[in-house]
C-alpha cells in the first residue's frame, strides 16, 4: 500500500458515506454531499500526481483507479436521477454510464490483445471528465449562489460532458477499430 492507493481506496470508502449523506434530512446535505464529491474529485487527481512524481504507480492502483471513479460517478448521476426522475436527465446518465461500461470493456478487450495503448486517456476524456465533475459537484449543491444557478448550470454542463463522452468513445473506437474488425491479436 503506497500513499496515491490509499488515496483511491478512500474515494471508495466515500461512497456509501456519501449516500448516507445525500439522504438524511437536513438542510447542510447538499453542501456535505458536493464537498465529499469534490473531494473525491479532488483525489482522483492527487493519486495520480503523486503516483507519478514518487514513482510510485502500481497493477493495483492502475486497476482501482479507473474503478473507483466509474462507481463514485455511477452512483452519484443514480441519486441525481432518483430525486430528479426526468427524461432530460436520464440521458445523458445513460450516455455517461453506458460510456463507462462499453470503453472499460473495450480497454480489457484490447489489453487481451496487447494493445491497450491503442485505448489509452485521451484530452478529450480529460475534459469530459472535468466537465462531467463540475457539473455533478454544481447539481449536487443545487442551491443558488446569488442570481447563480447551481443546479441548471450544472445539468447544462452535464450535457456537455455527454457530449464529450460521445466524442471520446468514437475516439476509443475508433483506435480500436482494426483490432474489432479483424480480431488480430
């Protein structure tokens, strides 16, 4: 156990407090529930810096990483949508979640092939994801700041991060379309 996997791991230990959280009726709830996110946001980037810059990357910490932010995202766009069961909202959750599966199923597929770098994060998925944060951390909040709304603001951010999945996935795809048509290992 290294430091940036302690890290991870306590994006994971965040989860079910953050549900806890999200539910119990007091006003505060929104704001603890976007600090917790935002934290958890906040880690996601901190393990990885400092798994590079102490050289202190590992086969566990490349494994939770990546799972750790799927399943805080997953469950976070599912409580959204429970206390906001719209169409408009369901979208782009569906986009962002099925996103997830398709292109984690898609890096396995190809790292089976040895070819994994051909699926490799690309600066389309890094803005996806911070788009995808800031909105999840706004609509979390869900309170004006002065005329600022946080909520509205954030769900047209989460459409841009839906927009961004997209993109990145045809990307992703796209890399590996010679390994998916042929099956060439």
């Amino acid at each position: 156990m290294n430091t940036p996997n302690t890290l991870t791991l306590l994006r994971i230990v965040l989860i079910p407090v953050f549900v806890v959280v999200y539910y119990l009726p007091w006003r505060w709830s929104h704001l603890a529930t976007a600090l917790i996110f935002a934290l958890a946001a906040g880690t996601d980037w901190l393990d990885g810096y400092l798994a590079r810059r102490w050289n202190q990357t590992s086969p566990l910490g490349a494994f939770l990483d990546p799972v750790a932010d799927k399943l805080m995202v997953a469950v976070v766009l599912v409580v959204l949508l429970q206390k906001h069961p719209t169409v408009s909202l369901a979208v782009p959750a569906a986009i962002i979640i099925g996103r997830e599966i398709t292109v984690s199923a898609l890096r396995e597929w190809m790292a089976e092939l040895g070819a994994r770098s051909k699926v490799a994060v690309s600066f389309v998925g890094k803005y996806k994801t911070a788009a995808q944060m800031v909105a999840l951390i706004l609509m979390l909040y869900a309170e004006p700041i002065g005329g600022f709304d946080t909520y509205q603001v954030g769900f047209a951010l989460l459409y841009a991060a839906a927009v961004l999945t997209i993109w990145s996935m045809c990307l992703y795809v796209a890399a590996a379309w010679p390994k998916l048509r042929t099956g060439a290992r």
